[in-house]
C-alpha cells in the first residue's frame, strides 16, 4: 500500500492535517494505535484561539462548534481574592471559544467516516524507518496481520510518548524541558459554571481554575503536589479547598456536585529541535508541550499542522520545497514564543514552594502591573487569544 502522506495519530492535530490535506486532494491515511472510543474518551482542553476556530470552519467542521460553543470576549484573574478583567475584545478586539477537545476530535472524525478517507485505528506496533530518504515506510499490526505503507512524507502526530519523535536518532534531535513541582487536580462535574467566564486564580494556598465545557458542565482545577494521589482528595476536601482559594462572592456561588471524572495532570514546558528530520516532520505533542495554563496546547497542535499543510500543498502544486525546508523554523518561531507565554501564566499564578514571601510580593507586583497598564494587559490578550505575526 502507498500514499503521499502518512499520519501518525489521529487525535485533532492528526485529524486537522487529514481534512487539510484531503481538502487539497493529497492522499493521506492516518494510523492510529488506539480505537476511536478511547481516543474520544480523552478529557483535554477546551480553549480555541480565534484563528483555530476560523480554521476549522474554513475546513467544513465547525457547525457544531458555532451552535454549541461559546465565544468568550474575556477572561478573569484573582489575587488573593482581588479581581481583574481581561476584556478581549476591548483590548483587541479578538475573541476565544469554549468548545472541548473532545468535541473537536468528534466533528474532524465524523467528517473523516463521511468522506471516506483512509484511517486504521487499533493499529500495533507501529513502527517508521526510512524516513532519511524519500521512501518512508510505515509498518503496522492489525488482527494479526502485518501492513506495509509507503509514503513520501510522514507527519507525527501521535503526541509526546509516540513512536515518531521516539524513532528519531538521539544525536539528531535536542529537547528542553522543565518539570514544575506541582499538578491540576482537575474534577469534571454537571454544574453550571460559576462563572461566565474562566477564572484564573492565584492564592497562597495554591492556583486554582473555574473553566467549563459546556453551560451545564464545569471543569475545575486545583494545584496540588507532584507526588499526590486522586484517592487522597475526597469530593468535600475538593470542593473546600476550591472554594478557599477563590473570591469570597464566586465561592459563594459555586454549585458542587458528584465530579463524573477527576484526574491528576502533572505541568511540563517541553520542546524538541529541530522539527523536520527528512521525510518525517513532528507536531503537536510530539514536538513541544506546555502547561495548560495558557490554554495553548490545541491551538499550538493546529498552527502547527496548518503550516505543514501549507508546505506538503506548496511540495505537490508548486513542485516547491520552500515550505518544507522552513517547516522546523517557522514551527519553532511560534513554539518558543507561546511556550514563554505559559510559562509565564504559570509563574504568576501557581505557588512555588522555593520562592517564598520574595517570591509571592513578585507575583503580586505583577498582578498590580496588569492592574495599573492597558498595554500589560494587551500583550496578555494578544498571547491568550493566539498571536498573529504581521
């Protein structure tokens, strides 16, 4: 079997490349390791930056997302109870949606069964070699049977513990990576939100964050310590400690229930040099991840495969390898800088236990930096809302 392009993974960034690309008439099948229900099963994010959004409508999935979804013109942040507004839309002028990874992965899949283009789930064993040249191969399992697909180019898109960043020589690829002391204890439960938009909070007892899903289902998350346990947090240990860190009036209005998923998230920032290594190019999580802080890891797997696309399309319309020659630069232009950004949300607004009272009044000069400037508040809604370089 051979095709033009092989995608590995088919979560949004692998799915997102395939309508892309199918859109332009290149053949791509993807493989996927998983079956369709535990890829769906994921509870992932559900902040899209303005450009993703319009993406997905330009590829003919964003019906569901313009009737479900909710367009959120701000964000919220608290200091020790204080408040502050992040008006978006006043600001600069752009807005975010709140429509769940999930629901996302669902409307690119359903659009992928209606077209009829190629995708494998269930798929063991993948493997990839070749890819120095221009006959790249693709190896898999499925009921017991061994498949061999050819391809020109293969795209990673199977997130950070993946076969394709795995495949890559060790002297040939560098990585940077930070391991933040903490985690989101994260509680999905069928409860309107508290709030119409999400809060971000700091407090000295640990960050805290009201998010949602949907107008009846609400996510939120609390800071705890790298090595605790779901089975340590009760619901009523959750919900008291939730509503401690949070300003007194939005506590007051939180509406509880019996969480329907809780988990424990660990924060990493983490990026790998270069992105292209022959044939195989890497996206998403298979190329960087940033703390879920800055609602950035959708957004940075879209921009990614959007610029991949435009390469592979420039390749075969153009007889080009302009695009493909830069893909690794331009990737990383757009990785570094919104990996800065989440490490910076991250730094203002979580406790960190070596940085003490000096560390606290930082974040708190920070916090009333914001406060006291419109253009500390616009480089905050031009990074939150996606960046868009002139």
């Amino acid at each position: 079997m051979r095709t033009q392009v092989a995608i590995i993974g088919a979560g949004p960034a692998g799915l997102t490349l395939g309508r892309l690309l199918e859109g332009a008439g290149i053949d791509a099948v993807i493989i996927e390791r998983r079956s369709a229900d535990y890829v769906l099963g994921r509870i992932r994010a559900g902040v899209l930056e303005q450009s993703s959004a319009e993406l997905l409508r330009e590829i003919g999935v964003g019906e569901r997302m313009d009737c479900e979804g909710i367009i959120h013109e701000g964000c919220e942040l608290s200091f020790d109870g204080d408040m502050l507004r992040i008006d978006f839309a006043d600001l600069i002028d752009r807005t975010v949606m709140v429509y769940g990874q999930t629901e996302v992965t669902r409307d690119l899949m359903d659009a992928r069964t209606k077209s009829g283009a190629k995708i494998v789930y269930e798929a063991e064993n993948v493997e990839i070699s070749d890819f120095s040249g221009k006959n790249s191969v693709v190896t898999y399992q499925k009921n017991g049977e061994t498949f061999r697909l050819a391809a020109d180019f293969i795209a990673g898109c199977d997130g950070f513990h993946g076969v394709s960043r795995a495949s890559v020589p060790a002297d040939a690829i560098k990585t940077f990576e930070r391991i933040y002391p903490f985690g989101w204890l994260g509680v999905l439960v069928d409860q309107p939100p508290v709030a119409e938009e999400l809060i971000y909070a700091h407090h000295h007892r640990g960050f805290a964050l009201c998010s949602m899903r949907s107008q009846t289902r609400s996510r939120y998350y609390v800071q705890v310590n790298a090595d605790e346990k779901v089975e340590d947090w009760s619901d009523d240990r959750f919900w008291d400690e939730l509503r401690a860190r949070l300003n007194p009036d939005v506590a007051e209005a939180l509406k509880t229930g019996i969480p329907i998923e809780k988990s424990i998230a660990p924060l990493r920032s983490f990026v790998a040099e270069p992105l292209r290594f022959g044939s195989l190019f890497l996206t998403g999580d298979a190329a960087h991840i940033v703390p879920p802080t800055g609602a950035k890891g959708l957004n940075m797997a879209i921009h990614d495969v959007k610029v991949l696309a435009e390469a592979l399309i420039e390749h075969y319309d153009e007889k080009s390898s302009a695009g493909i020659d830069t893909y690794s630069a331009r990737v990383l232009e757009n990785t570094w800088r919104t990996e800065r950004f989440s490490w910076w949300m991250t730094t203002l607004l979580h406790t960190f236990p070596e940085s003490g009272d000096f560390g606290r009044r930082i974040q708190r000069a920070d916090f009333d930096y914001l406060v006291a400037s419109r253009i500390a508040r616009q480089s905050l809604a031009e990074n939150y809302t996606g960046f868009e370089k002139p």
